[in-house]
C-alpha cells in the first residue's frame, strides 16, 4: 500500500511541477505536437506533383506534339517549353526546372536509321526522390507512348487491333511497391520521422525533468515524496511522460491507418503495444545516461541523449537498406533501438508477419532495456545517493 502512496505521490508531484512551469509545456508537450503537425504538412498530398519539366521540342511534328501533351497530363509534370537544350540546361541550373527532355528533329521518321537521334533525358540525381520520381513517371509515358506506335505499325503490316497489341505485350513489366503502391510519401516518410520524433522528444522531456531536481537541489525532496525509493523516484517522473508520448504514438497510428487510409495487414493491436513497449523502453535512457555521465555534468547528459537519438534516421534502413551498409555501420545501426522498432513496425503494418517473427523484434528492444536498467539503475542510484549527501551537507 505505502509503495503504491508513494508512486502516485510521486506522479501528482511531477505533474503538478510541469502543469506550472510554461516552459515546460511548450516544449515538450506543445513542440513535439507542433513537430509532428508540420512533418505531416510537408506531406500532405503525399505524392509529387506539378514539378517543372522543361522540354525542347526540335521536331515539331505531330507525333512530338502529341508526345509532350502526353507528358504534361502526367500528375507529377508541369512541362516547360524551351526553344534550345542551351536555354533548358541554364534554367537547369538557375532551379526554374527540375529536369528536362529534348525531341531531336525528325525523331520518329528517323527511328531505326543509322542517322537516328535518341531522346535526351536531363535529371539531377543529387535530387534523389525528385528525380527518381519523374524518371519513372517520364519513362513509363515514353514507354506506353513507343508501345501505341508500335500498334499502329503492326496495323499497317496487316495485323488487326487486337493481334497487333498481343504482339507488343509480349512481355509485361509491372513495379510495385509492397504497400505502398502509387510510392506515396505519406507511406514512405511519416512513418519513420513521427515515431522518430516521438521517441527523441520523450528521451528529452524525461531527462530535463530529471536532471532539474539535480539543477535545482531538490533531490533529496523528490526522494522523499518517493518514500526513500530511487525506483519509485524515478517511476513517478517517467510514467506520466511515457503515458503522453504513447498517447501521441496512438494518435499517429490512428491517423495512418485510420485518417490516411494505410490500413495495418498484420495486427493493430500488437502494432500498439509494441510501440507502448518501445516508448517504455525509451524512457530507461535518461535513467542510463544519468547514472554513467553524471559525474560530468547535466550538460554532457542532455548532449548524451540528443547525440544518441537525433542522427540514427539514416541507419532505419528506411532509406537505404542495412545490408547494403559497411558491415560495420550494420553493426552500428543495431544499436539505435529505432531500428528496431521500424522492423516491428514494418512487420504488423506492411508484411503480417508471423507472431514469433514479431515477438522476435520486439525482443531485440527488450535486450536495450535490461542493458539500460541493469547497467543504469545502479549507478543512478548512486547519483542520487551522492546528490542527497551534498544537499543535506549544505543544509546542516
């Protein structure tokens, strides 16, 4: 009974202190919403669209004309004539375009000649989604605009409609992306940034609050509301964070799955707890960096846990696969658990993979806690003990 007092003591303790602290508020309650909000709005449409194009048009024959109609019906096309690929390439590099294509002239009269002059496709990979995207989407017209005219040429060779498009459909190629079809940013990006967001903001929120009872010598007082107890200590800090940030976590999912329309293939109940235990395990950090870097002050602790989190986006895998990675990154990589969660996350919303496969996941996020506590715990206890006896030095 006095360990159940002393814990929701210690909760209506922390959450009296924030409710009356504005900054507090503002930045770890409103700034992660207000973060999330505008991650969100910059993909709001979700796909590309109406990017400029230029387009050199040097044949001006019909079937060109008719090419870059086709081409500007694209969503992601908004295509910008150009008299001369000299005048495209400059507006290449003044940003007015993202890419450019030139028709030689007599393109189509000239096709399977020696003389025959290629189409000329201009994009800048150093803008990889752009350009990636409207590679696609150009060549996928081209191909279907090579295709019509191969149709009405096996027309003429005496082939009917039907039999002339059985001969062009030989062979197929279909891309798909599991799960995201249409590669649809919203599914893409959002899923990784917001959990990523979340998990930063939590360790960040829970270690400033922590380390405030060190900056404002008050951790005998908060030991004491805790009836003697570092656990219950620290518990009374961390449940009321991890209950806001898994709430925030919640919404996420509701609004993807839900508002969005990314229905889950596997388990939405499973999803939810494994975010609930990813949130969980979060909020050992603070507790771990604490107890190890204390010593050297609440400064290197906040820089700790920023470091830690703030640049382990590129090693997800999300972007560019792990085992394309250095060995050695691969290794570095298992090390950040959010990693891990995006594997789990990937396993119930994409794949439905089976139950131990996810259970297996989550596992490898079960190995940071019992590392963070184990190791952590004990040394934070000795922070706090070493912290008590100054304050109470002080006083006498």
């Amino acid at each position: 009974m006095s360990v159940r007092v002393a814990l929701i003591e210690s909760i209506c303790r922390e959450v009296r202190t924030v409710l009356r602290s504005p900054w507090d508020i503002a930045m770890f309650i409103v700034m992660p919403v207000i973060w999330c909000l505008l991650i969100a709005g910059l993909f709001g449409q979700g796909m590309i669209r109406d990017v400029p194009v230029g387009v050199v048009n040097l044949d001006h024959q019909p079937e060109s004309i008719e090419l870059e109609a086709k081409l500007d019906a694209l969503p992601s096309v908004k295509l910008v004539s150009y008299d001369s690929p000299l005048e495209a390439q400059k507006a290449l590099r003044r940003s007015d375009i993202y890419a450019y294509l030139t028709i030689p002239d007599r393109w189509l009269d000239r096709s399977g000649k020696p003389d025959a002059s290629s189409l000329e496709l201009y994009f800048p990979k150093s803008l990889y989604a752009i350009a990636t995207t409207l590679e696609l989407d150009i060549k996928q017209a081209l191909l279907a605009f090579q295709k019509e005219n191969l149709v009405k040429l096996a027309q003429t060779a005496g082939l009917n409609e039907k039999q002339a498009k059985r001969a062009t459909e030989l062979i197929s190629v279909h891309s798909i992306t599991l799960g995201n079809i249409a590669f649809n940013f919203q599914a893409y990006i959002l899923p990784t940034l917001i959990p990523g967001i979340l998990h930063l903001g939590l360790a960040l929120a829970l270690a400033s609050r922590l380390l405030a009872e060190w900056h404002d010598k008050k951790v005998k007082l908060w030991l004491d509301v805790a009836k003697g107890s570092p656990l219950i200590a620290f518990l009374g800090k961390a449940i009321p964070w991890w209950i806001l940030y898994t709430f925030y976590g919640f919404v996420y999912i509701a609004v993807m799955t839900g508002y969005l329309g990314w229905w889950v293939q596997g388990s939405l109940l499973l999803w939810l707890i494994g975010l609930a235990f990813f949130m969980a395990v979060m909020t050992l950090l603070p507790l771990f960096l604490i107890g190890v870097f204390m010593p050297l002050g609440w400064v290197i602790v906040l820089s700790c846990t920023v470091g830690y989190i703030a640049p382990i986006f590129p090693y997800t895998g999300f972007s560019y696969p792990l085992d394309s990675m250095a060995e050695p990154v691969q290794w570095l990589a298992m090390t950040f658990p959010l990693t891990h969660y995006f594997h789990f996350q990937g396993q119930e919303w994409i794949l439905n993979a089976p139950l131990t496969s996810s259970l297996y996941t989550l596992g490898k996020l079960a190995i940071f806690a019992l590392l963070w506590f184990g190791v952590g715990f004990a040394l934070f206890k000795k922070r706090i003990a070493h912290e008590v006896a100054a304050e109470s030095e002080v006083r006498s």
